[in-house]
C-alpha cells in the first residue's frame, strides 16, 4: 500500500480535505481517504506532498489526429480564416503518427486519464491502442448537402464499426455545416441510445448572424469553398435555439465553445435540457482563434454543467487542463479552484457517462490521481506557475 498526504485534497466525494491521507494499492485503486483529525491512531510511511491532491483530469474535447498541425495556423484569424487555413494544410497532409503518439503522452504527462476525441479518419487508431488513456472516440460528421447525407453517416458507422470498446459514438460537426436530412439520421442513431452526443456551438458570431440571416462571414466563406449552399434557408434565430428543439431527446449533450452564446439562448432551455446538457470550454482555442472567451459567469449563474477541453494543436499550444484552468483563473478570478477542478474532473466524467471510473477520489475506484503542486499560500489556490505531476 502507498500513503500520501499533502496539504488539500479535492476527493469530488467529499468535502475539501487539508492535510488528508489518501491509500492506494500499487494499482492506482483507491483503499481509503483519511481525515487525521478524525482518528486517534498514528499512521506510519506517509509520503507528504506539497499542494493539491485531485482525480486526474478529463479532457471534452480534443481532436488527435490534428496533431501535425502545431503552430501551422495564425491565431487570431476568426473561425472563417482559420478552416480556410485548416482546409488548405489538410490536403497537405504528412505522416503524422508519431505526433499522434506524441500528443497523446502529452496529455497523459499532463494528468489527463480521460478524453473524448474527435475522429474524422483512422489516423490515431493504433495510438490509442497503445495509450494509457481511456479514450470516449467520437466519429463526426459533417457536409451540408442533403444528397451525400446517406454516405456521410455511412462512412462514420464503418469507422465506428472498428472499435471493439462501448466508448464511442456519432456526433454532428456543427450547426451550420450539416443538412437537416444528416442531423435527422444522426438523431435517430441516438434515438435507442445512451450514446454521448457533441456538437461544435456558436464558436463565432457569423455563426448566429449566418443563421439569422443566411448572409455574413460565414456564407461568403463557405461559397468561397464551393459550397451549394442554394437550400439553406435562415432561420430567424441563433444556431442553438434552431439546434436545441432537434437534440432534445439526446442525452449527454456536450456543446463545445460557446463562446457567443448569449443569455437568450440559455432561456430556451427547459430544466431537461439543462440536465442533459454539458458547456465545454476550451479556452485556450476560442483565444487563438477569435481572441474571445465565454461568459463564463453567465454559465455559473444559469446552473449549467461545465466542462473543459483542450480542442487541437491547430488551435492550442499545449494539450493541457491546467493551461485551460490557468487561463479561466486569469480572466475570470472569482471561480474557485474547488469548482475548477470540478469542471475539470467528476462534471466530465458525468458527460461522458463514466463517472462511476472517473472523476473522483473515492474507496474502489481507479480514476488517476495527479498533484498539482507550486500554488500560492495566501491564499492556498492554483496560479500561473503551478505543476501538475501524475501520481497514477
């Protein structure tokens, strides 16, 4: 058996604990978390740490098999630029295997056990056959013409076909890059389903002024992709109060961005739609890209399920939560470290529907445990210099 301590312990089973011991078997599976203040014995060889003990981190949002395309794309470029850009550098496609592998013992160094990853392809198969990291693989899909619909699902469901584990699902790229014929077949995928369901959400405003209108950034860009966009008729409203009433039979919804969702939209949902709806942000992307975050308090006050990611290398300089919590703490410093790593940790294991693995530092469960440590004293919090360190 392995004891350590170290000055708090953020369980997500219980209350905050300071200077808590937590007993793990050479395995990683938690024996017993012990709060020394209510026992009257002595406890022997406890290893002592520095700063914070926490479940390892769950990362929403990632796409792996975009690893080759580190620092390829400017920031700051608005969405539209950037898949122009993104288009482009696909088509120069190299070999990327080994970035594959490297992105993925990145995130594993970086305290992530779990993670949900866009999949277009095959390309990060192997690697995540090897990886120590419990994968949620997501097959996406997108293309706004109604005609190719039936072969877009198709091809997803051959790829979904090829992975042997219950982690997986068929998703929807975004709003505005999908016919209704492909979101009703994807809707009726889930419809038997306790699948998790993703969808990129107004990670621009010519998104919403795309729906509103059918004019704006957005169209000029897709025509200039080539895109018959002659059947898309503006809705009259933003891209999630048209997509909301589609999905509402879907559970574990996980909206990615958000970055200009707006409290209108937030008001179209009922109290079922905010159960099964997840907010992941990815900071860190929404700056590169658009120089913008979500109002984040605007989720918090509306008693949303928050969650986070790191989305790709196309658009983050690293595959870390910290940085993502870093970046939050930064803009938005009344958010305490205790909801943080909530966000972080048990709110994306609840997302992904495997909560009773991760997400918590409890008796029987193998959830990894990571330290972060070089925080602040007064008062005792993460900062920008803090260090996550994986324990198991």
């Amino acid at each position: 058996m392995i004891k350590i301590t170290s000055e708090k312990i953020y369980s997500n089973d219980l209350p905050p604990l300071n200077n808590g011991i937590i007993i793990i078997n050479s395995n990683g599976v938690i024996i017993d978390i012990i709060d020394p203040l209510k026992i009257d014995y002595q406890i022997e060889d406890v290893v002592k740490l520095k700063g914070i003990i926490t479940p390892a981190f769950v990362n929403c949002h990632s796409h792996l098999e975009l690893a080759y395309l580190k620092s390829r794309i400017k920031p700051f470029c608005g969405i539209n630029d950037f898949i122009l850009q993104l288009s482009k550098l696909k088509k120069d496609k190299y070999e990327s295997n080994e970035l594959i592998e490297q992105a993925d013992k990145e995130m594993f160094d970086n305290g992530i056990s779990l993670c949900a990853d866009i999949c277009n392809t095959d390309d990060t198969f192997n690697a995540k056959n090897n990886s120590k990291i419990t994968y949620y693989n997501l097959f996406e899909v997108f293309g706004i013409n109604k005609n190719i619909a039936k072969d877009k699902f198709e091809k997803a469901i051959n790829l979904y076909n090829r992975i042997n584990d219950n982690n997986k699902s068929i998703v929807l790229h975004s709003p505005y890059s999908v016919s209704d014929r492909l979101i009703n077949l994807i809707v009726e995928f889930h419809r038997t389903k306790n699948l998790v369901f993703s969808i990129h959400n107004q990670e621009s405003e010519s998104e919403n002024i795309f729906f509103k209108t059918g004019e704006g950034e957005m169209y000029e860009r897709m025509i200039k992709m080539g895109l018959d966009l002659s059947e898309f008729k503006s809705k009259d409203k933003t891209s999630f109060q048209y997509m909301l009433p589609l999905l509402k039979n879907i559970n574990h919804k996980i909206f990615v961005h958000n970055t200009f969702t707006n409290q209108k939209d937030l008001e179209k949902m009922g109290t079922s739609d905010k159960l099964k709806a997840f907010f992941c942000l990815c900071p860190n992307s929404n700056l590169y890209i658009e120089n913008k975050l979500p109002n984040i308090k605007m989720f918090i006050k509306n008693k949303l399920n928050i969650v986070l990611g790191t989305d790709s290398y196309a658009s983050n300089s690293s595959l870390s939560i910290l940085d993502e919590i870093k970046t939050i703490k930064s803009n938005f410093d009344f958010i305490s470290d205790e909801h943080l790593i909530r966000f972080a940790t048990i709110n994306g294991a609840k997302a992904l529907n495997m909560d009773k693995i991760f997400g918590e530092l409890k008796k029987g469960l193998q959830p990894g445990i990571i330290n972060l440590y070089n925080v602040n004293s007064e008062p005792f919090e993460i900062n920008a210099d803090t260090i996550v360190k994986r324990l198991f």
